[in-house]
C-alpha cells in the first residue's frame, strides 16, 4: 500500500501529500545524491497533528516522496501557479531550483504516467472515496490539506513567507464563511503571521475537491516550518516550539468545523 488511512467519526478529512520520504530503490541511481535526503518533504506534519483524533477527524497519509511524485499536481501536469516557478507532477528540480536527477536519469513520458498510476491514483482514489463516505454519513465534508515549507526559498517565493498560509482557492474551494473562521482564529491569536488567499491558495488538491455547492469544502494550510521545527538539516523536530503552535492549529481545524456544521444547520 502507498499511504495509509485512518477513518474518523467527523466530517473531517485531513490529507498530508508531502510527508512521504520513501524512494523506491530501483529509482534511486537516477537521483542526485543529495535527492535521497528528500530535504522538500513537508516533515513531522504527522507528529505536529497528533491531535486529529480528538476531533474524530479522518487522516490520510502517502509514503513515497514528493521527488516521486507530487499529488498535490494536477494530472496532465498544468502548472498551478503560472508565471512564478512550479514543481511538476514528477518533479525534476529541488525547491533551490537545482536539478534532482543525474543528467539523462529525468522520468520518460512513460514513466510519468506508470507512476501517476502506481501512487497518484491510489491516493486520489482513496481521497475521494474517503470524502463521499463522510458526506454520506453527515451531509457535507471538509478537507483539510496540510502542509508545511521553509520560510525563505527564492526559486519559489520573494521575501520570507508569513508563518500561516491559509487557501482556498481565492474563495472558490470553501464556503467564505470557513475560511474566515479559520483566519479570525488567527487574528485572535495574534502572535503568528497569517495570510488569506496569499502566495499559497490551494495546489490541486484543494481546487480539485472543493466544491462548496456540492457541501464539499477544502482549506489548505502551508505553515512555516520554523514554528515548530529545524529549517535546515537534519529538520529537527523542536517540541519546545510545536507546543505554542499545536493550540492554535487545533483551535483553527475546530472553528472550521463549527462553521461548516452552521453552515448547514441554517
């Protein structure tokens, strides 16, 4: 199996894209060295969500490496953010811009699509199918899509990104109403930086799958990982920090849930 899946009680989905590392061994020679510590992984978002499940919530989890194959991309590979630099479906550059493969080792056309079968579509299939079973049981769903990423990396971004990223497709993927649960829980709190609908509005994932007049919602939330780990190698976990950051991601899963049950409670 490619990911694992965890089945809640509440019309809560919680997908985590970016936390596999494994590269299967027989793709490994193509990489450059440096690859196999998969330094792009969104790391410890597991950890850093242990409370999931005391919110009933639904958790799933990949287990191969974002440098295998991105599922937070769509599958004919159209970038998400045109004009500004974009990883791809198979991503052949690390997060510096630098290449990821040995010269001649990039994925063919035909390797692109048997991983897209082999590990893109298990997860989507197993997303969905994980959606429609909640939205049976409660009448709607939301998907939550975690992620996390260094605060500064120039090939992706300018400046130093704002501790919380909240998306929503620019309003398209959930009701306005969630997302401004989500973001006065970060005004409240007031001691980590947070943006709406800013550099990070959602990848595939969330545009994909919300569809709030279906009752499906999707919130994405790409935080700095400096709030509760080490930037750079060997990305420690910093317990001291993740335990001022867990409150308020808890808070914030939370006010998304209430409004999606007043939502439809109307």
């Amino acid at each position: 199996m490619t990911y694992t899946l965890h089945r809640g009680t509440a019309p809560l989905l919680v997908s985590m894209p970016h936390i596999g590392t494994e590269i299967p061994p027989e793709l490994q020679a193509n990489y450059v060295p440096r690859a196999l510590a998969v330094e792009d992984t969104d790391w410890h978002l597991a950890r850093l969500y242990e409370g999931l499940p005391a919110l009933g919530a639904s958790v799933l989890q990949p287990r191969t490496s974002r440098y295998v194959i991105d599922l937070n991309r769509p599958p004919d590979d159209a970038p998400m953010y045109p004009g500004a630099s974009n990883t791809e479906l198979c991503p052949t550059r690390f997060f510096t811009g630098d290449a990821l493969y040995q010269a001649g080792c990039e994925p063919t056309a035909e390797e692109r699509l048997r991983r897209r079968e082999a590990y893109w579509q298990p997860y989507h299939t197993a997303l969905a199918t994980e959606l429609a079973r909640i939205q049976a049981i409660h009448g709607y769903a939301l998907l939550w899509d975690a992620h996390s990423i260094r605060s500064q990396i120039p090939w992706l971004f300018e400046g130093r990104l704002p501790g919380l990223n909240i998306g929503t497709a620019s309003g398209q993927s959930a009701d306005t109403s969630i997302a401004q649960a989500v973001a006065s829980v970060c005004e409240k709190n007031g001691q980590v930086s947070h943006v709406l609908n800013g550099r990070f509005k959602g990848g595939f994932i969330t545009r994909h799958y919300g569809a709030p007049a279906k009752r499906v919602h999707a919130v994405q939330l790409e935080m700095c990982q400096y709030l509760y780990m080490q930037e750079t190698a060997p990305f420690a976990y910093d317990a001291a920090q993740a335990s001022k950051i867990q409150p308020l991601l808890q808070t914030m899963l939370a006010a998304a849930l209430q409004a999606c049950q007043e939502l439809y409670a109307r």
